[in-house]
C-alpha cells in the first residue's frame, strides 16, 4: 500500500488514468452536492423590464388622499400593483424567483410611492433560483471546485501531449516526455491551486479595475474565473509573488553605520602630543610610525613596507636628541621596528586564515532570439516557457558536462547550477516546440561561450531556430 504513493511505480499512462478517474470523481461529487443544495443568483432588471414596469406603475398611480381616508385606499392600491409586479418578475425568471425574496419586497414597497419603488427596484438585485451556488458561503466551496476542475484538465491536457512523445525526443514545450518526477509537483497543484484562486476572489474588489473583461463578483463570471485560475495556476502564482511587492514591500535599510577602530591612533596621539620639546623631524617621524602601526593592526592595507619604516626611522634617528627620544618613550630603534614587523605578521595570518573563493552559482536565462520571438509562433513559444529545454555546460579543457537544473515553477526559463568552479565554458541548450495547430514541431537551440568568475555569474542565452540538416 505504500509503495502506491511513490512516483517512481507510475506510467504516463497510468498518470492519465488516475487524473481521469480523479476527475470523473470530483464532477460525480460536484453533480451530487448540487442536485441536494440548490444555489441561487442575483439578478438585476433591464432596461426593457424596467419599463414594463413603467407600464404596471402607470395603470396603478399613487392616490392622493387626505391623512385620515389615505390608510386603507392606498394599502389596497399598492397590493394590487405588488401582486402584478410579482407575476410580472416570475413570468420574466420562469417562476424561480426567490419566495423569501418576494416576500420582503412585499413589506417594503407597500411602504413606497410609486416613484420611490421604481427607484429601488432599478438597483435591487433579484434573488433567483440557480443550480450554481452565486450566494451565501456555498460559493467559496464553489470556487474552489471549479478550480480543482480546471487544475485536473491542465494536467491531463500536458500529461497526454507527454504520452505521445518519443522516449529520446523533445517533446511539446510545455511538458516534453513524461517524467515520473513531475508527479509530486502535480499533486501538489490540485491542492494549492484552489486556495489560490479563492484568494484572489476574495481580493477581488481591491484588484478590481474599470478594465476588467470580466465580472466575477456575480453570474457564471465566477466559474470562469476559478476555471482559468485553476488551468493555468503557474501564472497565478506568478502573480502572487509579484503582489508580494504591493502588499510587503521591502524597506530601505541601506543606511548603516560603521564603526573605525581608533585605539591605537588615540594612543599614538597621546603620546606625540606629550612629548615636552619635540622638533619638527620628531613629529613628523612619531605620527609616521604611530600611522603605520594603527593600519596594520587593524588590517586597513597600509603603502609602507617594514623596509621602507626602518629606513624612514634610520634617517630621522641622527636628526633626534637623545634626551628628547628618553623624554618620549624608552623605546630605540631596534625596538620600534620589532613592533612593526610583529604587527604586519598579525595582518599576514588574518589574510592568509580567509579562504579564496574559486566557485560561484551560476544562472541562466534562455529566451527567443529577436527574429525568432517576432515570428508567427514567437509569441505562443513565450507563453508555453522554456522549462522543457536542456541546458548544460562543458568547461574549455573538455572535462565531463555539467547538466543545470530546470526551473521548478511552470512555463519558467531559468536553469541554475550550484558551485561552478572559476572558468570558461561553453553553454548549450537544446528545446522542440510543437505547434499543436500546425502539428509541427520547431527545434529551438543555442551555444555561446561564457566566463564564469565572481562578477560574472548570470547569462541571458538567446535561442534560435535549428537549422534543418540532412
């Protein structure tokens, strides 16, 4: 029973099946729920209805009475215009008008003047009967199995274009041959989905646009769009995750504050400013050492080599009193340039303890050539992705190729490769679309040379048509 669940036992042709058979049982269930739990629909009145309605108000004009005599006249006269009113919208609904409908426009217009009811009824929605669930909470349920509906079709449309791919051969551009691998991603797809789609119902009203083709929020809109949302739920995500940049963006830290040590600067500081009677010469060859020890220490890359201070200190040290080097610091020349050397050899052990990077990931974007994107069948090759291309790399000295990973999210066109050594190579790729109009199948390939380094990682590789040979 557990090796049931395991991709590995699946045929493309046992995939098909199951996803058959798994949406032969989600439409049994949907038919079953349905013919149980009626659904209902918001209807609004027309223009033609609403000047029938014209016609029904005008036959029974608002009585004008006085306030004693008006109770009763009037009650009268406004039943009777609401009882044809009511025949009048269950004759235009085939009589599916909702009873408690009828009955709460019943308290309300025999409290409106024939004016007044005109004008709330142009705006009322009707609520009539409907095998669909368009209100109460039935339509999430509603949503989220149209969306199911549309996920298993996608599948089975692209698992039964894989089927009838040679083994070896670059199938159609969505899918190519089967992969048992792709299993778990489309399992995972009937369940993310749905919950997708319900979302971006229920953002609807703040995404919600004058350009909108189509009106979700009532009538078979609704299905429509849980149904598209659902086939093609590789855009859906896609769209969320540019939504992530609206809804969350990402704020500004790149403001920060660095912090340089000082501490030996201070102290050399200290002690030039101490010194009792210094002459130009010392001055200057004090901040010189105390500069030089401050850089080194602190690992800033310093212009002065232990050669060049030792010379620097010989020179000044005949131009230096002996008294005013005492008053200073007990420190002699020999002295100050062990300080100096001992100093760079901390600086060289740091270095040499940060290891050199000799690898980097590497990314590839394929996309269509310029003459190949502008031709008849450019655009529908953009829409289909690239994520059934193979891309791989060789290196110049001819070592074994290296095959990078396709993407992961559907019609993407990204391929990666982790820990790619420092170097040149040269990157091929390889994809077959199948104009499934036509039925034919265009050979799409590439190869450029690239290096790779630290500054260089990310390649955009044009495909162009494979020339027919033979």
């Amino acid at each position: 029973m557990i090796s049931f669940i395991k991709a590995k036992i699946w045929s493309g042709a046992g995939w098909l099946l199951a996803l058959c058979l798994i949406l032969i049982s989600v439409t049994i269930i949907y038919f079953l729920l349905h013919s149980k739990y009626k659904g209902t629909d918001h209807k609004k009145l027309d223009s033609i209805q609403l000047a029938n309605l014209d016609n029904i108000f005008a036959g029974y004009p608002d009585i004008t009475t006085t306030a004693g005599s008006k109770s009763d006249s009037v009650k009268i006269q406004r039943q009777k215009r609401n009882q044809l009113i009511f025949v009048f919208l269950k004759t235009e609904y085939n009589n599916q008008v909702d009873s408690s409908c009828l009955k709460d426009l019943n308290q309300l217009l025999l409290g409106l003047g024939n004016k007044d009811a005109k004008l709330y009824l142009t705006g009322k929605e009707i609520i009539v009967k409907d095998f669909f669930w368009f209100t109460g909470e039935l339509t999430y349920l509603e949503v989220i199995l149209w969306a199911l509906i549309g996920v298993l079709v996608s599948l089975i449309y692209y698992v039964s274009l894989a089927n009838v791919q040679a083994l070896k051969q670059a199938g159609d551009a969505d899918t190519g041959p089967f992969d048992t691998s792709e299993i778990s991603v489309q399992v995972a797809k009937m369940f993310y989905a749905p919950v997708c789609a319900l979302v971006l119902v229920l953002g609807y009203n703040l995404l919600n646009s004058d350009s909108k083709m189509t009106d979700i929020t009532i009538g078979k809109g609704l299905l429509l769009f849980a149904f598209i949302c659902g086939f093609f739920s590789g855009r859906v995500i896609k769209f969320i995750d540019r939504l992530k940049d609206l809804v969350l963006p990402i704020s500004d830290s790149t403001s920060s504050t660095t912090t340089t040590p000082t501490t030996s600067t201070d102290a050399s500081t200290t002690n030039t400013d101490t010194t009792e009677t210094p002459t130009a010469d010392t001055n200057n060859t004090t901040e010189s050492i105390a500069t030089n020890n401050t850089g080194n220490t602190t690992g800033t890359a310093a212009t002065t080599t232990v050669a060049e201070a030792v010379g620097a200190i010989e020179n000044a040290a005949p131009a230096i009193a002996t008294n005013t080097i005492e008053a200073v610091a007990p420190t002699t020349v020999a002295e100050a340039v062990g300080d100096i050397e001992n100093a760079v050899g901390i600086t060289n052990t740091t270095t040499a303890a940060e290891p050199a990077v000799t690898d980097v990931d590497v990314t590839v974007n394929l996309q269509l050539a310029p003459a190949v994107a502008q031709s008849p069948d450019g655009p529908d090759i953009v829409e289909a992705g690239f994520n059934n291309a193979k891309v791989s790399l060789q290196s110049a000295d001819g070592n074994d190729v290296i095959t990078l990973s396709p993407p992961t999210a559907d019609e993407g066109g990204t391929f990666t490769t982790k820990q790619l050594p420092f170097g040149d190579y040269t990157v091929t790729a390889e994809m077959a679309y199948k104009n499934t109009t036509t039925n034919t199948i265009i050979n799409l390939s590439a190869s450029q040379t690239i290096t790779v380094n630290a500054d260089s990682h990310t390649f955009d590789v044009p495909l162009n048509i494979s020339p027919v040979t033979g």
